[in-house]
C-alpha cells in the first residue's frame, strides 16, 4: 500500500471518528455532513461522500474505497463535544495534522474524566426544577413539590446510568412517579396548578430538543434523519402522557385539575430568579466547560429575555423565534471575540432555553394536554412554536455560516 492510500485512509479515518462523535454531540445530521465535506478538503479528500443518521454514519472517500460505517455509541457529555469542536476547528485551520488530532480526540475526548462526580450532575435537576417552577408556577408550596420531584428525577437518572437497560422506562416511570407525588398534593388540598409543577420538575426529561431538531433537519431536506428523530421523540411524549395519564387514574384525578391555568403570577424578579437557577442547574448538569462560563451566561440570559418579553406580548411562536435569534446572534458575536468560543458552545445552553421541553414548558404543556379547553388547539399552538424555533435556529445557522465561514457547525 503506497504511504499516500496510507495518508487518505488515516484521513477516512479520521473523518469517521470526528463524525461520530458530533452525532454523539447532539449536533444535527445536516451539520456533521457540511462540517465532514468541508474538513475533508482540508484534508485533501476532493471526493467524500457522507450521509449521517442519528445513529449511524457512512462514509467513503473516493470511488474506489470501501464504505465505511460507524454506530453512534453513548452519548458525549457537553465538554466533551466543546473539546471536540476546538479539535475540528484546529485540524480546520491547519494547526493539528491528522494523526495529533486523533490523538487527541482519543485522549483529551473519549478518556476525559468529568470535572464533577455523575451525582452532582444529577443533582442538577433540581436548581432546574426550581427554577422553572419559578417560571410557571412560583407558589411556595409548587416551588416545594417541584424540589422533591426533581430529586426523584435525579435518582431516576442514577438509576438509568447504573442499569442502561431501564433506559426506556425512564419517561413513563419519572412521570408517573412525579404525578403521582404532585397530584396527591393536589388531592389533599395542599397546591394548585398540579400541571404546571409536573411539567416544571419533567422538563429536563422532555424531548423538546429532538423535537426542534428534527423539524429543522427536515427543512434542509434530511428527510430521513428528521422524521426518524421526530417519531422518537413523539413515542417519547406519548410515553410521559401515559404515565402523567396513569397517575391521575390512581390518584382518582378528574381531568379538569389538568387545565393549564396559572394562579400565582410571575414577577420579573421572580422570572429572572428562575432563570438564573436553571442555568446554573444546566450548567452543572450538561457539564458545561467552566472556561466559556460568561460567554454561555450572557447567551442564557439574552435568549430568555428576548423569549420573555416578546413572548408576553406577542405569543409563545413569537417569543420562541426571538429567542433563537437572539441566541444566535448573540453566540456569534461572542465568537468573534478575541478568545471566544466556538459559535455552537454559546449558543446549545441557551438552544436548550429556547426548545420546548427545557425552558419553553408552557408550549411543552400545550403539547402534552392542550390549552385546558381544546387539545386541538393546544396541539396546533405547540405545533406553531416548534417551527418557529426551528425557524430561528436554521436562520442563526445561516447568520453564523456568513459570519463565520470557518465555523461549519452552527447548528
């Protein structure tokens, strides 16, 4: 074999392993195969032909090579992906070649100790729950059912890293756990709004990321990775339903304590509160990198007022693509500082704000049971919101693929 087929194999390598890992990352498929097609120039690969799934890659890098195919593993934590993302930008730009890059996708990636024990991450559902419960719902006695249900997430989530099999139990099992809990409150005369604090204590659990992501991988004409990561998100949903559904038949709880009505309103004070102890949550549960700190904070926090306040006044749809934009632009700007991180490592947290099933739980209510009165309605007004994020997301991509060509991965 001549030490060129060496090199482009090496390459192939190379482009397969970055690859997996950004699935791995969360990144949409339509962003891997543009940020593989781009590297792989640098690489002096003119010919590579790639097509990502959410849980699978083929790769080959010529007519005359054998197809390759990687399964995505288990999922990387977020300072893993950051550090991956500072590796492509490097072996990007010339600084790194092949074979210092893939040691170091090895060492500095795959084998990279977290820098906090599992637990504590876990233990970030709480501050989360918190902090939405703040958002939706600030009544001391919701704040408290929301405080106890998230350390019951957070087991639940100990005990699904412990034992992988019971993966698939973890929607129905967390929901009907904590609408149990919620909804004997509810029972006993002791809160009000039993919906908003189950939502609020769930939220770290729903798929509303998936949700936004597959809708904007359809709109760049992924159809497949799109609708496939659409019907698992929608099988998901349907899972927590069934166990919110589950626990008010137990409990003996009429449809009608399921309204989503709020009794205690939010002050900004207490919204701004809110918001601050979810991000802290997040951070410590997504093990977010410790050095872009300010960056992803100032992100968080202009995504969520711009959420906020249009959202107020003009409507959830509304207030979800302000604050995808806003989170865009705000994560390239940052980007364009000197030392400033990668436009994606600003902008996932506050992604994470915007999407529905994070911080968007209002519309995530409206998916799962309506606005109270129609669920049709209800359905369609999530509906309107998921797209109009997805919307704001494609267009922050094409704003930081102007502004940043460098950067291929923006979304």
């Amino acid at each position: 074999m001549s030490e060129a087929s060496d090199s482009t194999q090496d390459s192939q390598e190379l482009l397969v392993t970055i690859g997996a890992g950004l699935l791995t990352g969360g990144i949409s498929s339509v962003d891997v195969e543009d940020a593989l097609t781009g590297l792989a120039r640098t690489l002096g690969i003119s010919k590579l032909r790639v097509a990502a799934l959410p849980r699978g890659l083929f790769l080959t890098s010529g007519s005359g090579d054998s197809t390759k195919f990687e399964r995505i593993g288990p999922d990387l934590r977020f300072d893993q992906t950051a550090k991956l993302l500072d590796i492509v930008d490097a072996l990007r730009a010339r600084r790194l070649s092949v074979g210092a890059a893939g040691r170091m996708i090895e060492i500095e990636v795959h084998a990279r100790l977290p820098r906090w024990p599992v637990w504590l991450s876990h233990l970030g559902a709480v501050p989360i729950g918190i902090g939405l419960c703040l958002l939706l719902e600030p009544g001391l006695i919701n704040l408290a059912f929301a405080a106890f249900g998230s350390l019951i997430v957070a087991g639940i989530l100990a005990v699904n890293g412990r034992w992988p099999n019971l993966r698939p139990l973890l929607p129905v099992s967390s929901a009907f756990i904590v609408s149990v809990i919620v909804l004997i409150g509810y029972r006993l005369d002791w809160l009000e709004s039993p919906l908003r604090t189950i939502v609020a204590t769930l939220a770290l659990l729903l798929p509303g990321s998936a949700v936004v992501t597959g809708l904007t991988e359809i709109s760049a004409g992924a159809l497949s990775a799109g609708s496939s990561r659409l019907v698992s998100a929608t099988v998901q949903l349907a899972m927590f339903i069934a166990g919110v559904a589950g626990a008010a038949a137990i409990t003996g709880t009429g449809a009608e304590a399921l309204r989503n009505t709020q009794l205690t309103d939010s002050a900004w004070q207490l919204s701004a509160l809110g918001v601050l102890s979810a991000t802290i949550g997040l951070m410590v549960y997504l093990y977010t990198p410790l050095e872009h700190t300010l960056p992803i904070v100032l992100t968080i926090a202009a995504a969520a007022l711009a959420q906020l306040g249009f959202g107020a006044e003009f409507g959830a749809a509304v207030g979800g693509l302000a604050g995808a934009l806003t989170a865009s632009l705000v994560a390239v700007i940052l980007s364009r500082l000197p030392r400033g991180p990668i436009w994606r490592i600003s902008y996932v947290p506050a992604f994470l704000i915007v999407a529905p099933g994070s911080f968007g739980l209002l519309n995530a209510s409206q998916l799962e049971f309506g606005d109270g009165s129609s669920v049709a309605g209800g359905l369609l007004a999530a509906g309107a919101t998921f797209f109009s994020i997805a919307i704001g997301t494609v267009i922050g991509a094409t704003i930081a693929h102007a502004v940043e060509p460098k950067d291929e991965i923006v979304a």
